[in-house]
C-alpha cells in the first residue's frame, strides 16, 4: 500500500474529527521541539518575519513531518492553507511553510479582520505579501486598501515603513513586474496620496514617525513611479517634510559620537550610487525653496556643530564630509532641469549661503587632497569613497552660467577662493572623449 493509500485509510478509519485532534496535539509538540534552539520564535516585525522566511529557504529538507501533520487536515495538492491550520502554529512552523514550501494563505476577509487584530499577526500577514512566491495567483480578497491603510499608519516602525521599503525603497523585493504587485503598488498610492493630500493632523502624525534616509528615500520613490506632481502636494504637507528632514538631522547628528563606536554609516552613503537615493535629494532640492526661517537657523547650528568634526581624526572627518556632500546634494540640482532663473529661490540662496559660511571651506581642502578629483591620469575608477565627491563637483561644473553666478554663487566662489588645483572633471570629461 503507498504512503497515500495509507494516510487516507487511516483519515477515514478514526474520522474527520479525530484527526483534528491528532493534528493539534502534533502541532502543539512540534511547536515546543520542532528545530528549537536556532530559530526566533517570537518575531515582531515584518523584516523579522521575511528574515525566518529566507533563512527556512535554505534548509528545504526532502521529507518532514509538518508536512504529515498537514496531510491530516487537508485534502488536494493546492499550496493553501486556512486560517484554523497557520493560528494554531508558532514562527518556525510557519516560516517553513511559506518560506520553504511556498504555501499561500486562503482566508475569507471577515476571518482575516479578526485575526489582524494582533500587530504580531499582521507583520506575519504583510510579510506573506511583501514573500508572495507566486505572485500571478489572482489576489485574495483581503488584500484590500483598509489592510494597506492599517499596515502602513498603525505600526508604522515595525511594519509600515518597512512594507513600504520593500515596495518602493531600496530592496531586491520590489523589481518584480506583475500584476500582483502593481495591486500592491496601486493600493499603497492610493493610502499615501490620500494621507498627505488630507487632513494636516493624520500627515503630520505620519511624517513625524518617518526616519532619514530610508524613509524618505521610499516616499519620494513613491512619488516618482506614481508621477505625484510636487505642486499638487498642500503647501502645509511639504512644510511638514522639511520639517521632518531638519529633525532628522539634528537626530543624526547627535548620534555621530555613538556611531563611532560601531563605525556605523548613519547615512548611508555607500548606497548613493543608487537612483532612488538621488530621487530622493533631488526632491528635496526642489522643495528647499520652501524652508522656513526656522528651519533655516536649526540648520545653520547643524553645520556649525558638524564644522567641530572636519579638526578631529579620519572618523570625524569622514563623517562631517558625508553629511557635508549630503546637504550639498539637497542645495544643487541633480536633475537635468532646475528651478526657472526667475523663480523665488530666497530660501534655497540662504541654505547655500550658511553651507559656504561653515562646511565647504573645510570640506574644499579634503576634497582637493583627492588625487582623483584633480589628477586626470590616476588610474581609478567609481568608488563608494569617490562618487559622491566626483558627482558633486560635475553638478557645479555643468551649471548655466547664469546660475552659477546668481543663485549658486556662493558655492561657487568659496571652491574658487579654496582650491589651488585644477578642478576637476572638465579634465577628466575632455581627456575621456579624446
């Protein structure tokens, strides 16, 4: 008799109701003894929950006794599983299944509310979505816009930035193309278009949770893939933002003693290499001429605290040239285009201004110190050290005349006053098209 002729006459000999009582007791042992010892049984976040289902993809063994249990309860081939079989199972169990085995879950809406209720429960749900392993399966009919709106705003550390993130940010996750993922992509537009064109109060409460860089990197890519005009967005939202970028700034910057420790990155910078990363300064640019005079002068005691950083060791230094090159991203035009030569640029021109009166003298000599900067036959090529400098001074170099003598002066003349060298890739850019 085969495996399967044997379970099924042993389902039909003790009846239905007897093997869901052999099931949950199973269940419950594996539970306590099933691969104790290694894995996290308590995961409350998403990226927790993605992280057991990565790690369960490398031990897919060729037999297991989950996999009898199930065969207790559950009848057919199709990879699905009800909401009675996944509660009763801990964070291992579970991890195999949808990490291992690609099981999807099959829950009617009304049951999936209940079970929502739980914010640990739904880090697992969006998890399931965000690790959708066969994303052509029509979508199920919770996936609806009051999950995205309870993802997103009402956890929004431990699930909704980082369900964000691995939809719009940067993450391997979000470069599927199918329609499963366009509806998820569609639903997110719809919550944050509606949240940061709506009531003050809500995007307020929202953006104020919101973290730099990575938080903002996905809302701007947002807002480039769904083409939300920047014009459109309520002037009260975008003060909003700027609010909450010099917040987190003077965040980070209070933090740099503590990242010496661990050599931490705060911001990120190997990854400004990436498209989103410069979306995301590049909007900030645009939205700089709405900085508010007090968000003017916090940011002028910023650079004057990390201007103390460029007089101590490689650390300090590196630093205060990382959150130098940052500001000067946010203050020059990334993009092709720029502001009309007639646009009200005060603000943009006072940012400049402080940034010429406290960092860039300093940040000038270490950029010159550069070989590669300045020395066209230096055999090195794009690095995480060099790009963000290299790109830098090609943005200055590439301005309209007209620009650089009005509205971006004060850079321009403090790199004149400083550097002693030829600068930098107009010699590069002619000696590599001849």
């Amino acid at each position: 008799m085969s495996r399967s002729a044997l379970t099924a006459s042993f389902k039909e000999a003790i009846g239905s109701e007897r093997c869901r009582i052999v099931f949950d007791l199973l269940i419950a042992s594996l539970n306590s003894t099933y691969r104790a010892g290694y894995r996290t049984e308590h995961p409350k976040s998403l990226d927790e929950w993605l992280n057991l289902f990565r790690a369960a993809e490398y031990d897919l063994p060729f037999t297991d006794p989950l996999l009898k249990c199930l065969g207790l309860v559950r009848t057919g081939a199709e990879l699905s599983l009800g909401l009675e079989i996944i509660a009763k199972m801990n964070a291992t169990l579970r991890s195999l299944l949808l990490g291992a085995f690609a099981y999807q879950l099959d829950v009617p809406a009304k049951e999936m509310d209940r079970f929502l209720a739980d914010e640990n429960e739904l880090a697992f749900v969006a998890a399931c979505l965000i690790d959708k392993d066969v994303p052509k399966d029509p979508c199920p009919e919770w996936l609806d816009k009051s999950l995205i709106n309870k993802i997103l705003f009402e956890h929004w550390h431990n699930i909704g930035a980082p369900f964000l993130h691995h939809t719009y940010g940067l993450s391997y996750r979000n470069t599927a193309e199918d329609p499963f993922y366009d509806t998820i992509r569609t639903l997110l537009h719809e919550c944050l278009y509606e949240r940061i064109h709506g009531d003050p109060n809500k995007a307020s409460a929202w953006f104020n949770e919101v973290h730099f860089p990575d938080d903002f990197i996905s809302t701007f890519s947002w807002i480039s893939d769904k083409k939300v005009d920047l014009a459109d967005i309520p002037r009260t939202s975008i003060a909003i933002i700027l609010d909450r970028f010099v917040i987190e700034l003077r965040r980070l910057v209070t933090e740099i003693p503590a990242s010496f420790v661990d050599s931490s990155d705060q911001l990120k910078t190997f990854q400004l290499h990436e498209w989103k990363y410069l979306n995301a300064l590049a909007h900030l640019h645009y939205l700089s001429v709405h900085f508010s005079e007090e968000n003017q002068k916090i940011l002028k005691r910023i650079c004057f605290e990390l201007k103390l950083y460029y007089y101590g060791g490689y650390s300090a230094v590196l630093t205060a040239t990382r959150y130098t090159e940052i500001l000067l991203l946010v203050c020059l035009p990334i993009a092709e285009d720029d502001f009309p030569t007639d646009y009200d640029d005060e603000a943009l021109k006072t940012l400049l201004k402080i940034l010429s009166d406290t960092l860039l003298v300093s940040y000038f000599h270490v950029s010159e110190r550069q070989e590669d900067l300045w020395n066209p036959q230096v055999e090195i090529g794009p690095t995480y050290s060099n790009f963000t400098r290299a790109r830098i001074h090609k943005i200055i170099d590439k301005l309209n005349p007209d620009l650089l003598n009005q509205r971006y002066a004060s850079i321009s003349d403090c790199r004149k006053q400083v550097c002693v060298l030829a600068l930098p890739s107009s010699m590069r850019t002619t000696q590599n098209e001849t």
